[in-house]
C-alpha cells in the first residue's frame, strides 16, 4: 500500500509534519497555499517566492463538523459515512489555516483558542488502492487537559 | 449636486421552488417594478441585469436576456455578476449611469432558479480552484463556514443554540404576513434545536434554503421624479461594494485559509465592518439612525455578526439586542422585517434587490403586515464568495 500526499507540494511528510507557504522575497508575506504568481500585499509587486515552513502549532480559531456526507468531489473514507470534524487554526505567523481534526477528534475535544499541532493521516483511497494523505489538526494534551 | 437617485418602484416575484426558467420571474418582477412606478417600459433608457450562473448563456448575459423578453426597446444594456451582491452592484451601476447624466430611467433586475440540497462545485477535477478543492481535500461545505462563525459567537460570547434559534422564530413571525416569502409557518426554539444538526452548532433549520425567485428595482434621477409629480420618493443614499483590504484575515468561502499578518499588520476593520462603514461614510449617515436592517442571514447566527458588523450593535452584544426584543418588529432597530432568507432561501442574483425592495415598501409604509412604524432610514448587507459584498443605504 503506497501513500502519497493528496496535493503535491503542499505539506511534508514525516515525524514533524509542517505546510510550506510561500514567502514573498520582496516584503517578506507568506501565503499558503502557495502563491506562484503574485504577491497579495497590494504595496509590493513581487513576483519570485521561496518556500516557507510554517509552524507545526497553533491555536483553534473556530471548529466543526460534517453531520452529512459532503457532496463530491468529497471521497468517503467509509461506508456507512461517519462525521469527521474540521477546525480553523490560527498559526503564529497570522494565518488561519483549515483542515478536518485528527482521526478520533470531534469538535468536544476542542474550544477556541485550544493548541493544537499538525499531523499527517490518511484521507482517502483511490480505486488502485494509493492511500492519498492530508494535514489534519490533532488537539494537544494541553487542551484535553483544559477541557 | 446631490448624489441620491430615486427609487420609484419595486417589484417581486414569489420565492419559491416553481420550475419555471429565471426569464419569467424576472419579467413578472420587472412589470411589477414598472406598474408600481407607473412608468411604461419605453422610457426606460438603461437595463442591467443580475447575471445567473445556473442558467446558461441566457443567464450570462442577464440584462439582455430580460431587455428581450420584455421587446426590444432600444435600452442600454449592463450585466452584472458579484456573487450574492449582484443585485447591489447592477443597481450601482444602474445609479452611476444616472449621476453621470447618462441615463434618466434604469430598471434593474434579477432573479433565478437554483438546484435542491447543498451548493456542490461544478464538475470535473481543478486541483487549482479553491471551490472544488475545499470539497475534495476536506469536506467543508458552505454550512461549515457558517458554523465556525456560529461557534465563535458560543466560545466568545456565550451565544446559546437557543439564541441561534431565536432568531429564526424571530424572521418566521415577522415573514408570516410577506406575500413574497416562500416560508410562511411559525416555528418554535424547540422546533429548530430538535432538527438535525447539519454542522456543529449549527441545525437544519438554523441554515437557509436556496429558491427560485425574481426582484426588480426601477430607478430615476431625483429630477425624473419631480417632473412624474414624486416629490418625496425613497433615495438611494449610498450603495457601498467594496472590496476586502489586505491582509482578509477572516476566513471566508471557498477559500481554506486566511491571509497572513506576517509582513503586514491587519486592517482595522475587518472586510463584513467595512462594507457597511463605507455605505455610512457614502450616505453620511451614522448607524443611529438606521431605523430598519435587512441582512444576509444565510444562518441564524450570520444576523448576529451581521448586527454587529454594521454597529447596530457592539461587537458581542447582539444577543443582548435579540433578547431584548430590539430586533422584532416593534422595537429598537427591526432585522429582517421581511423575514429574511429564513424565510425566503437565496435567490442569489436577486436577493440584494428583494432587500432593497422590502426596505423602499417599509420606507412608504407599505409593508402591510410587518410594517416598521416610522421607518425613515434602511440598511442592507450582504456578502459572497470572493471578496464581494455589499450594503445599501435608502432613506425618505
Ligand atoms: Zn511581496
């Protein structure tokens, strides 16, 4: 069985799993996902970027879930579906990222303003059976603490 | 020189789920807008359409589409697309033409047919749109937007499900008596925390609906409308379509992340804050004066940033304004006396007119059955995908 990230480029892999924004070498703004073209602060007319790490930790902007199955081009994972949670997740650079929350997380196991960290699971199997990967937000002992 | 144009009539289609094609509903409003006006649709000299997205080459080029359909008349035509702002951007267009002494009469139109269930992507694999991506890589539907903001308020706040839920008794009274709203039932607190949660915080009956429907708004210059013997018609006092200021860091449909703060500090005013507070800057009007709102309750608790959003309200406090009965017909400062989209579901092309139209019949008290007694000042606002937004000042 082979697992390949679902977006090539857009986050590593690994024990310490992190996305790669794209950083403006002009004025310095990153943007995730990648900005290859232009620079979005409308003071700067950059057009060449370096990737950027971003940090592995942030904290819960807001958080929810997906009673109903989503409409394609949503993959279900299982049969019957069962509801995952998302969570919106500011990170220290200024930058709120979303992603679902880590397999056997629902929105109880977090609050806004909860840490979380970066993890990268399976999301779904293609029909020639590649597991396709993505980020996902798993809440820290911290929060489970907190709660 | 004065910059108000005038609104001298407006015009709806029933919402609803009728089956016809968008043309029919806008015609029916478009007639409507012209009788209520008494103007015939030969002098009208400018034509802009609400383009709909769902209905093929005729729903792209909208303003003509209708312009055929009710003859050929020789019109200008102008076809407007910005997402659930359309309405709001065809009639600034429509009042740009007439300050500009380019255009005496506009009829401005919109209106659409629209699928069953959730809002799906087109489609098709684009790894490089935002729309179909957030579905495939993570299943974040439109409703899943709408509940983080939800969620905010509760954690924040302390808004409960039973103050979400409120506010959908609240618009389904005030709609009861609305011969345009599709939805015309009372429903309980407990009707709407016991329908199934769609997402978390969120129920069935917290979401809107999505409709067919058609709305129409015919404008003039203020001196059209003297010389027609309209000596005080309801003005448009400002119509703001501005654009977010960078860096966005509110996290808005479809997009799955937010523009960083890294290099540049964020604006003061968050992009919902400043659309209303250019509609206020433009109208010189301050927010105490606004005697009824008509905003985009896409959810229950989308009235409640909405409120704050355009400072009806300070920013935590509308569930004191719901609670206290303000937001009813009655008191304070009215929300949604039509019923809103609770109410009514979206018509996207057509529903920032059918706020227009709702504020002009309150402002000539001719909203019967849901009147706001001595209205004399409106609001409207709304927001869509990609940096569009709007809100409308009218005033009599
Ligand atoms: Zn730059």
């Amino acid at each position: 069985m082979t697992e390949t990230p679902a977006v090539e480029g857009w986050f590593t892999t690994g024990s310490e799993p992190a996305l790669i924004a794209s950083k403006c070498e002009a004025c310095g703004t990153l943007a995730f996902p990648k900005g290859v073209d232009f620079c979005r602060n409308p003071a700067c007319d950059g057009e060449t970027f370096v990737d950027a790490e971003l940090s592995r930790t942030g904290v819960v902007w807001s958080y929810t879930d997906a009673q109903y199955q989503p409409p394609a081009p949503y993959t279900p994972t299982s049969d019957p579906y069962q509801p995952f949670a998302l969570a919106a997740v500011e990170l220290p650079e200024g930058i709120v990222v979303l992603g679902q929350l880590a397999s056997g997380f629902g929105v109880d196991s977090v609050k806004v303003g909860a840490p979380v960290e970066l993890v990268v699971e399976p999301a779904w199997t293609e029909e020639d059976g590649t597991v396709k990967t993505m980020w996902k937000w798993r809440p820290t002992a911290a929060a489970e603490g907190g709660n | 020189m004065s910059n108000d144009v005038a609104i001298l009539g407006v015009g709806m289609h029933p919402w609803g789920k009728w089956g016809h094609s968008f043309v029919k509903y806008g015609v029916k409003a478009a007639r409507a807008a012209l009788a209520d006006a008494g103007v015939p649709w030969q002098d009208v000299d400018l034509i802009v359409g609400g383009e709909t997205v769902r209905n093929g080459y005729g729903g792209y080029v909208a303003g003509s589409t209708f312009a055929q359909a009710l003859g050929w008349n020789g019109a200008r035509v102008a076809t407007s697309y910005a997402a659930c702002a359309t309405g709001a951007q065809a009639l600034d267009t429509a009042r740009s033409r007439i300050l500009a002494g380019q255009a005496e009469v506009a009829l401005v139109v919109g209106a659409d047919t629209t699928p069953k269930g959730f809002l799906a992507p087109n489609a098709g694999e684009r790894w490089d749109d935002p729309d179909w991506l957030r579905f495939k890589l993570m299943g974040m539907t439109n409703p899943g937007y709408f509940a983080l903001y939800a969620r905010r308020r509760m954690d924040l706040y302390g808004a409960t499900s039973e103050d979400f839920a409120a506010v959908k008794v609240k618009n389904a009274r005030h709609g009861l008596n609305n011969p345009y709203a599709r939805y015309r039932k009372e429903v309980s607190v407990a009707d709407v925390v016991n329908s199934a949660v769609v997402a978390d915080p969120l129920h069935l009956l917290d979401i809107c609906a999505t409709s067919d429907g058609g709305a129409a708004v015919l404008v003039t210059s203020v001196e059209y409308a003297r010389k027609h013997g309209i000596a005080d018609p309801v003005k448009i006092k400002a119509i703001s379509t501005v654009t977010p200021t960078f860096p966005n860091t509110i996290i808005d449909m479809p997009l799955f992340s937010t523009e960083s703060t890294a290099a540049v500090a964020a604006p003061e005013l968050t992009f919902k804050e400043s659309i209303g507070h250019a509609a206020y800057e433009e109208a010189g009007i301050a927010p105490e004066d606004v005697s009824v709102a008509e905003v985009y309750d896409l959810s229950t608790a989308l009235e409640l940033d909405w409120i704050e959003d355009l400072q009806l309200a300070k920013r935590g406090e509308a569930e004191a304004l719901l609670r206290a009965g303000d937001t009813t017909i009655g008191g304070r400062i009215p929300v949604n006396p039509s019923g809103g989209l609770a109410c009514f579901g979206e018509a996207v092309p057509a529903q920032a007119l059918a706020q227009v139209c709702e504020l002009t019949w309150q402002l000539r008290g001719q909203a019967e059955g849901r009147q706001v007694e001595g209205a004399r000042v409106g609001i409207t606002a709304n927001q869509g995908l990609f940096g569009h937004g709007s809100s409308v000042i009218v005033a009599r």
